[in-house]
C-alpha cells in the first residue's frame, strides 16, 4: 500500500488498509511522502530521483515478496522510475513483474486539478502490470477508449465502519451537506428561483446550456460543433445515459456525424473539455438545492461550498474527517448531490451518511441501486421540492426516519465496507 500525504485521500486509503487486514490480508504500508519531499527539493534531478526511488521500492519487494500492490491515482507512476522491455514502456510495477492498482479516487478526467491530461495516451499507462480502477463503468470505458488506459475495472466506494458509525449526538438540524469546491456562481435567474416553492430546474438547465454552447464553439474546431451541440442537447433529454452510449448514438446517423465523433476520440483532451463543458448544465444543481432547502429548514453546511450561494443556515467549514459522522449525525438527514462530473455511479457520502445510521437524501443518479434499494435504504428525489417533501415526512414520522437509517446501516455493514471490497481490488489485480 504506497500511502499518500494528505487529509481525507489518505483517511480513505488507511481505511482500505484496515479493511483489507480485517479480510484476513496483510497490508504493508510504505509512505510516499520521502519520495516526494526529494523529488521536490529545489534543484533536484527529478529522473534520477525517481530511478533511485525505484530501487528502494525494488529492495522492498524483494525483502517482502508482496502479491500485489495499490497506490491512489497514478501517484506510483509519477513517483517511481520505469523502464523499457524490448523496447515496450513498462512501469516499475512491470519490470518488477508486481501487479499493481491505480486507484482513481478522482478520475484522471479531473484529478490534480486536470494535469493528467499531460500524461493521456502514454504507452506506460498500459503496463500489462498495472489495472485501473474508478467508481464506475462508464468512466472506466472512457479511460480505456478514449484517454489511453490500459485495463480500467469499475469498484463501487465502500466505508470504513469505525469512522462512519451511529453517534450519540443531540439533534439540531433538520438537514446536512457536505460539499466541495467545483460550484459556479448563482445567474441572477438562479437568485429568483431560489424563492419559489418549486424552482423551475430544467429553466435553469437550459440557461446552463446556452452558456455552455458557446464554450462549446470556442474550445472546439467548426467541423465538431454540430456533433458537439447534438451531445448538449442529449445531456438536456437523457443526462442519466452515459456520455459514450450516446455519442454511439449519435454517429450511427450520418457518415459525418460518425467522421466528427472519430475525430473527437482521437484528441482526449479535447473530448475531456468538451464533455465536461457538456456536463456543466448540471454544476449548479448542488449548490442551487443546498441554498433552496436551507430557506425552509435548519441547515448546516460543511467543507468548500462557494460563498457566493446565499445559505440561510450554519457554515461550519472543514471538518476533519475523522469528525464527519458526528456532523451527520445531528441532523435529522443528509443531503447529497453529485456535481456530475460523470454520468453514472455514487460518490463515498451515501456510504459514510448510511453508515451513520441517518437517511441520504440524494439527487437521482444512475447506478444508485446496484447499491441501495431507492425508497427503502435511500430516498430519491428529482427536485428541490421533491427533496422538501421527503425531509417534511421524515420530521413527522421518527419511525420512517429510524427506518430508512436503520436499513441503510444494515446494508452497508452486510456489503459496502472496505472489508467487502478487498475481494475486488484483489480480483483486479489477479492476472
């Protein structure tokens, strides 16, 4: 286990550590902060740096014969020097004949900021040794076929039960969210939905659109536009599809639709902006709901949320993330809404918020019930009001509340702790 320095990135990773001994494996963990401290020091050969790196690394796995190896995002590749064999780039992992994982926790789309597109297509990322795993599969489809993966495996998050755990805490809010930068400003539009009982939303999406569209025409060649606004407009009438299936779609309806789609998925960083500019029709989803519910419930926010979104409730910052359950767990329930970065699969917080005992409510997403059933474990809701509807009836009922809580704790202890998932990362890595 090569362990990043961090915050909540390296509490998730120790929790996959903890879950992986408690499924009867023995995890070693080697810290990668020396690595990067002498990469980093000022005038420091960086080639050579990493070359005496990878010995360190080899002389360990020589001492200690792992099976395998895992490391978040592709920390590894840029950390330890590989090599060629007959004349095939090969990563460390390749020329030690170690299998290694390369855990996006961000996908390489959007991790560090975007500055993996520098390394999108490099013959090293399809090391036989290595396998990539995401959160879900239509991302890992797009890291395959269009940035120049090798292998990419979908594993669902799961959640460490000793940190995400039911708290005795006292009750003062009706709801929680959590959040992280990424929110766009309020449109003076957003500013006068904000007052209506039921916001007009696709307004909204079509007032995202239309800035969208001409980012579009400015980030891309005249001859991909039309293929560009066919797929902007599919995001309006079928967000929940993923991007690829309908661009599929879409080039089976002339010789030059198909032509421009061929060109867009010669040029991964292309289709990355593009898509994501795509997506933006749904980046104010989060925050909109957010400042939308806090104006007729007690609401308390924490982590990054921008300070342009007028929320009528506690801001309570940064939270470590060791004290994230007792946060969930004064609130009546939790609020999440993906910002959409992908099309399919859930983030970590229904995981950390049901295994807190406390009902998720969550936008509706794609995938959603290869791991909770909708209704039951976890509450649905397609619009803000919807959202308020649900949390009104978890207020009048403390059975329903208890209920929901109950059967989300149940499921994820049953199957979505780290524990649960070693069995995939191991299976990912197995050749």
């Amino acid at each position: 286990m090569l362990l990043q320095p961090g915050a909540n990135s390296r509490s998730i990773f120790l929790g996959l550590v903890r879950g992986l001994a408690k499924a009867g494996h023995e995890p070693l963990v080697l810290e990668l902060a020396p690595f990067w401290e002498a990469l980093n020091r000022p005038g420091a050969p960086r080639s050579r740096v990493m070359t005496e790196s990878a010995a360190v690394l080899r002389e360990l796995v020589v001492r200690h014969q792992p099976d395998a190896s895992i490391a978040m995002w592709g920390n590894a590749l840029t950390t330890f020097a590989g090599g060629a064999v007959e004349g095939a780039a090969r990563s460390v992992f390749g020329m030690l004949d170690l299998p290694h994982c390369c855990w996006w926790l961000d996908a390489p789309h959007w991790a560090a900021e975007g500055s993996w597109a520098a390394h999108f297509g490099n013959p090293m990322l399809r090391c036989p040794s290595l396998v990539h795993a995401v959160n879900n599969a239509s991302t890992a489809r797009e890291m395959t076929e269009v940035l120049g993966f090798g292998r990419s495996v979908a594993i669902p998050y799961a959640v460490d039960e000793g940190t995400f755990r039911p708290r005795d805490e006292p009750r003062r809010y009706d709801l929680v969210a959590s959040c992280g930068p990424g929110d766009p400003p309020p449109t003076d539009r957003a500013l006068r939905e904000l007052e209506r009982d039921e916001p007009d939303m696709e307004g909204l999406r079509r007032e995202a659109a239309a800035l969208a569209t001409s980012r579009l025409d400015e980030a891309a060649p005249h001859a991909l536009r039309p293929l560009l606004r066919e797929l902007l407009a599919s995001q309006l009438e079928e967000r929940h599809a993923p991007m690829l299936d309908r661009l599929d779609t879409i080039s089976v309806r002339s010789g030059f639709a198909a032509e421009a789609a061929r060109t867009l998925l010669a040029d991964p960083r292309l289709y990355v902006r593009a898509t994501a500019l795509i997506r933006s029709v749904e980046a104010h989803e989060r925050a909109f709901t957010i400042a939308w519910l806090s104006r007729r419930f007690n609401v308390a926010v924490f982590g990054a949320m921008s300070d342009r979104w007028p929320v009528h409730g506690d801001r309570l910052g940064e939270i470590p993330f060791e004290e994230m359950a007792r946060v969930y767990c004064r609130a009546a329930a939790s609020l999440n809404v993906m910002r959409w970065q992908d099309d399919v699969g859930i983030n970590l917080k229904p995981f950390e918020i049901g295994a807190c005992g406390v009902p998720c409510l969550m936008a509706r997403r794609a995938g959603v019930s290869e791991c909770f059933e909708p209704g039951e474990e976890i509450l649905l809701f397609d619009a803000p009001h919807q959202a308020a509807a649900m949390l009104r009836s978890l207020q009048r009922d403390e059975s329903l509340r208890e209920s929901v809580g109950r059967r989300a704790l149940s499921r994820i202890r049953r199957e979505h702790t780290w524990s649960h998932r070693a069995g995939a990362f191991l299976r990912a890595m197995t050749r």
